[in-house]
C-alpha cells in the first residue's frame, strides 16, 4: 500500500548507470548517503516494484517509489528549565515531572523537553537512549505528570532497563475518572494496538496487540467521579488511558479518549488527572530498594477538593 507520503521518481538518460544510493542522495540533498542506505535496507524504496540493493545499476526508464523517513532530530541542547528532582545519586536521579513537558525532542518539539533540562542540571547522561534521549530509561505521556527516573551512566541505564523489563519496577498512578466504579477493585488485561483509523490513539477494542496489564482500586468515591489508585505491569503506550476508557470510565480531562471537554460547574482542567505519584526500584548498583513519591500537583488537589462527596 502507498504511503501518504512516498514519491515516485523516474530515472532519465543522464542517470543511466548510477548507484541507487548515489541517485537517491541527488534528489534528497537533505539527507546523508548513510541515512538514504538505511531507507534502502528498512525497504523504503523499491525500483520497479521491488526491493533492491544500494548497489543498484539504474536504467532509463526504471521507476523508483520512496517512502521518506523523518529527518532526524537535532542533538537536544541545554536548557536551563527548572527541574524538581526527587532523588538523586550519582548513577540516576527521579525527576517531577510536570504536566505539558515533553521528554524528549521528536515529532515537531525541538526545546523545552525533560531531556533539554536534564542536560542543563546534571551536564552528561547515559547515552544508550540514542542522541537524541540521553538518560531516558521510561516515559511519561505530555500531559501526565509525576516521577520519571533518568540514568546518569550507562551501567545504570542497562540495571534500571532491566528492571523494568523483568516488571520488577513498582508504578503507581493516581487517575480521576468520569462514572463509578463499581468493583473496589479489579484488572484490566486487553491487548494494546494502534488504532487503525485514528493514528495518534491506541486502542484495547481489536483483541490484538501487545499484551497489557493494568489494576486499579477505588480510594475515593464521588459524585459522578472515581478516584482510582493504578498499578501497571507493563508499559504500552497510552496504556492507563487506553484500559480506563475501555471499561466505560475516561480518565477526567483526556479528550483523546472520550472525556467531555468541560466539567458543568466545574473549572477547566488543561491537562488530564493522572500523575505518576509512587515508583519502587533498586538502586542499580548498591541494589538497595528506594521509593520515590511525587506529591499530588496543585491545580489538581484543588480540582478534587472541589468535587461533592458521594452519598453512601
């Protein structure tokens, strides 16, 4: 199928005998002969059809179909945004993160990221995240606020990775949703996959995807609202958002998946209610355990306690 984006090129008699890569790399002045090869090899570019090798000899008439990756993001750079920081040794630090900043630079956001403070604050960071994440070891969406951990070495970047992927890291969330919850407790296991006709949401209604597990339980009742206490076990994209509003119960705010836009007689909230309050991890390389508690912000504390009880 024909991404949106891809481009047809036609191979005239003055190319006759070139390089795919070298012909590519004259009608994509853009981008580095390295970044072309590899369009090649992740099969963005077919000739005639096919698939073919940077090595290609071109003939005339030969139709050439390109399907451009995005131009990398620049290496972020310092920026002396104010950070609070929960924990810190010299492996890693725990960052509050606030809601609205982004973590790392992609997608159109080149500054003003998580990763542009924490090069400001600490200088270096662990550089298995690629250039342009340094110390990112797990993510938090825009507009969810709370405790992030960062490595600050590689070896700490590998031991907390671990951890996270042996599901031995603690996560827990504090979410307001629309409606009561009736069950004091409970789990939502639904696979997590794209949405295939919305593209920016995910989605647990097509039975496929990435395995997902997600527990909940009410801390507080009102009237027309829950507040949930959420653990998760993985760590999909969207994942807490995607598992509430699939039971019938958006998280409070978060248009994306179903929230009203506004509250009736309530303020408006411009971000969504869930915050990344608790995380249990160890220290990676004293092994210690250490607990990291993020406070719940301001503007939400004051949206709760504008909230009526709910009548037993």
């Amino acid at each position: 199928m024909r991404s949106a984006g891809e481009r047809e090129l036609s191979v005239e008699l003055k190319d006759s005998g070139r390089r795919l890569d070298l012909f590519l790399q004259n009608k994509f002045p853009g981008f580095s002969r390295s970044q072309l090869q590899a369009w090649i090899k992740q099969r963005r570019v077919r000739v005639n059809g096919a698939p073919a090798k940077a090595s290609c000899t071109l003939r005339p008439g030969d139709r050439i179909a390109v399907d451009p990756a995005e131009r990398p993001a620049p290496a972020p750079a310092p920026e002396a945004v104010p950070l609070t920081i929960l924990y810190e040794d010299p492996d890693m630090a725990a960052v509050d993160k606030p809601a609205g900043m982004v973590v790392h630079v992609g997608a159109g956001v080149r500054q003003g990221t998580l990763v542009n403070a924490l090069l400001s604050r600490f200088g270096s960071l662990s550089s298995l995240g690629g250039e342009t994440r340094p110390g990112i070891v797990h993510r938090l969406d825009r507009y969810t606020s709370g405790a992030i951990l960062v490595a600050r070495t590689d070896q700490a970047h590998e031991r907390l990775a671990a951890q996270f992927a042996s599901r031995t890291v603690t996560k827990i969330y504090l979410a307001l949703v629309h409606g009561t919850v009736r069950e004091e407790s409970g789990r939502v296991q639904r696979p997590i996959v794209r949405d295939p006709v919305r593209r920016v949401r995910m989605t647990a209604r097509l039975g496929r995807g990435r395995a997902a597990s997600t527990a909940y339980r009410v801390l507080a009742r009102y009237r027309g609202f829950t507040l949930l206490e959420v653990r998760i076990g993985t760590g999909r994209t969207h994942q807490i958002r995607v598992h509430l509003s699939s039971i019938g119960h958006p998280v409070v705010g978060d248009r994306l998946y179903g929230a009203p836009a506004r509250v009736e007689g309530r303020p408006p909230l411009d971000r969504y209610f869930l915050h990344a309050h608790r995380i249990r991890f160890l220290q990676p390389t004293t092994a210690e355990p250490v607990e990291v508690v993020s406070p719940l912000p301001p503007e939400l504390a004051a949206w709760l306690e504008g909230l009526e009880p709910a009548r037993v």
